[in-house]
C-alpha cells in the first residue's frame, strides 16, 4: 500500500499540472506552464488581410436588329449600346450600366440581361429598366451568381418594345477591352 500511495500522487500531480490552463491569478500574476501562452504574451500574429482594393471590371455590347432572337418585325437602322462596370469589393458586388438606342420601332418597354449565348435566346438574368429611356443609367447590388455568368461571356442584352415583346434590340456583353 505503501508503493501505491505515493504512484497515486505522482499521477494527481501529474494531471493537476497537465491540466493547467495560462490565464491569471486573483492578484493579476501569470501561471500555467513555461509552454503556455499567458495572458501577458503577444497576441500569435495572424495572416495579412486580403486586400480591400475593389475589383473593377468593364463591359460593352453594341445592339442591333440582326442578333435578336427571334428575328423582330423591326426597322433595319435600330440600333443601340450598353455600357457596364462591375465592382466587386469585400463586402459587395454592383453593377453600373447605361443604356442608349435609337430607330426602334417604339416605346422601349424593359430591356434586361438574359443569361444566353449568341444565336440563343435565354431567361432574365437582370432587370434594367421598364419602361426605358435612351440614354437611361442604373446601380444596383449584383448576386455573386450573376456576376458569374457575365464574367464567363454567358449573357446578351435586349430591348423590348410593344411590337417585339421578345426583343427588338439585342447584343453579347463582353469584356471591353482597355
């Protein structure tokens, strides 16, 4: 019994100081063990921030007649521009555009971002405008995913007018070159 005794304490000891956590006393003093951190060490340093500078990518799609899908009962000399700068920060992604046209057959009713490749009509990836003005500006947030999809050369834009519901007006976006 008497081996036993003293084992018995060697391991309470042994967990007791184990166990130990760095912190501090009542009377403000550091204690734990030499590897531990205490409350007075240096904060571990940690990775560089990522950087806060804005991402700022520019895009442009000349309009006309002859991209829409399907084919519009429209005047052959309409024409138009989009224009586009997307930000993209930490903390969101927006999107700038402007829109101009000339020659449609009316009103323009909307015109939108579809999600679709040249010679394919696609789904409404952003809305613009309705009804549109020449000449009209927007900033809106964009989702991660749309963006996404205009990176990747994805989407087109068009203009709807009452005579060509689906588009009169249309054109790739594409990166502009700078």
């Amino acid at each position: 019994m008497a081996r036993i005794l003293p084992l018995a304490a060697v391991l309470v000891l042994g967990l007791a100081t184990a166990g130990t956590v760095a912190g501090q006393d009542d009377y403000g003093y550091g204690y734990g063990t030499p590897t531990e951190t205490t409350a007075s060490s240096p904060p571990a340093p940690q990775p560089p921030a990522a950087s806060s500078k804005p991402e700022v990518h520019r895009y442009s799609s000349p309009l006309n007649v002859a991209q829409e899908v399907p084919r519009p009962k429209a005047p052959a000399r309409a024409r138009g521009s989009f224009t586009a700068s997307i930000t993209e920060s930490a903390t969101a992604t927006t999107l700038r555009w402007k829109l101009t046209f000339t020659g449609l057959s009316g009103k323009a009713m909307a015109a939108h971002i579809h999600r679709g490749k040249r010679g394919k009509a696609g789904p409404v990836l952003v809305a613009l405008c309705g009804p549109c003005r020449s000449g009209q500006k927007g900033t809106m947030k964009l989702a991660a995913s749309a963006n996404r999809t205009i990176e990747r050369g994805g989407t087109y834009v068009n203009v709807h007018t009452a005579k060509n519901a689906a588009g009169e007006i249309r054109g790739q976006v594409k990166l502009a070159k700078t």
